[in-house]
C-alpha cells in the first residue's frame, strides 16, 4: 500500500508541475513558447479548464502527502511496540598462546 501511494504521490506532483508550467503566464514563460494554449482549448481559453486542474491536482497532492505521513507514522509506532531483540555477542574463543622459545645462545 505504502509503494502505491508514493508512485500516485509522483505522478500527481510530476503531472502538477507540468499543468502549472502551461499555464498562461503573467510574463512570458512554457505556454508562450509554445505558442499559448488558447488554441488547444478552445476560443475560451484554457484558464478555467487549467485552473480546476491545477485545483484538483494540489488537492490530490495534499491528501496523498497526509495518506504518507500517517502510514508512516503508523510504521513507527508498529516498531516501537514490538522492539528489537537485543543483539547478542558471539562468544570469542580463547586465543591460543605461542609456545615458549627455547633460549638461543649467541656471543
């Protein structure tokens, strides 16, 4: 559930960020670029269309940002009821010691 919500979270900020880059601009900007977008909507306009869809998008963007947090909230609070078991340390074996050398006589 959590991986289908991230990739609708993606697809709806990607499709946002090109939905407001088309916009007609203030000043200048994609839409007058790409010769505006009065002609692909229509004779209207495309401001009202574009307006609901940039409402529409931010709106679907907030709830799928509140559905993330709260299933993540919901995670860690799973983690924090059920901890960890402590880890435990391997028994180190007694490191064997080197057998003494004999004396070597030398002037």
């Amino acid at each position: 559930m959590y991986g289908v919500l991230i990739f609708l979270h993606l697809v709806v900020a990607v499709v946002l960020v090109l939905a407001i880059l088309v916009q007609q601009p203030q000043k200048g900007g994609m839409a007058s670029i790409m010769g505006g977008a009065e002609t692909v909507f229509g004779g209207g306009g495309a401001a009202p269309f574009m307006a609901k869809l940039t409402t529409g998008l931010a709106v679907a963007f907030m709830v799928t940002s509140l559905g993330l947090v709260v299933l993540s909230a919901r995670q860690v609070r799973r983690t924090d009821a059920q901890p960890w078991p402590a880890p435990t340390r391997p028994a180190t074996p007694a490191m064997p010691t080197a057998p003494a050398l004999p004396p070597t006589g030398g002037n």
